[in-house]
C-alpha cells in the first residue's frame, strides 16, 4: 500500500486529484498534437453505412464459423439400413 508521509486524508485527496489532472492534461495534449483532438466529421448516411457494413462482415463470419463447425461443406455419408 501506498504511504504518505502526511496523516491528513484531506491533503491526500488533494495529491490524487492533482494527480489525475496532470495526467488528463498530458493525454490531452498528446491527442492534440497526434492530431487526434479535432476529428473529421461525418454525415450521418456515411455512419449508418458503416455499420451495416460492419453488421454484414460479423454475420458473414458467424455463418462461416457455423459452416465450419457443422462441416456442411464435407458431411458424413448417412447410413442406409
């Protein structure tokens, strides 16, 4: 566990908050200089064409793993009795 040299939880408290800024500032000056602050807007068409690309490449994979789980594309003769 981590030990202050202080008793004082109030002063405590102060450190960590002072802490958790500092470290917030640092990230958001590294997104503004990445570039990353300012993203490029895009119309809402644009957004719901995504995602259903996104939708029909998960379900594609999904029956492709189903494909391959049931083996439909290299079945087991059937016994006739």
């Amino acid at each position: 566990m981590l030990r202050f040299p202080w008793d004082d939880t109030v002063t405590e408290g102060v450190l960590v908050s002072a802490i958790g800024t500092l470290v917030s500032v640092a990230a958001l000056v590294a997104d503004v200089l990445r570039g990353d602050a300012d993203p490029v807007l895009r119309s809402a068409d644009e957004d719901r064409r995504r995602a259903a690309d996104a939708l029909a490449e998960a379900v594609r994979e999904q029956w492709a793993a189903e494909v391959r789980l049931r083996r439909l594309q290299d079945p087991e003769p059937i016994e006739v009795g």
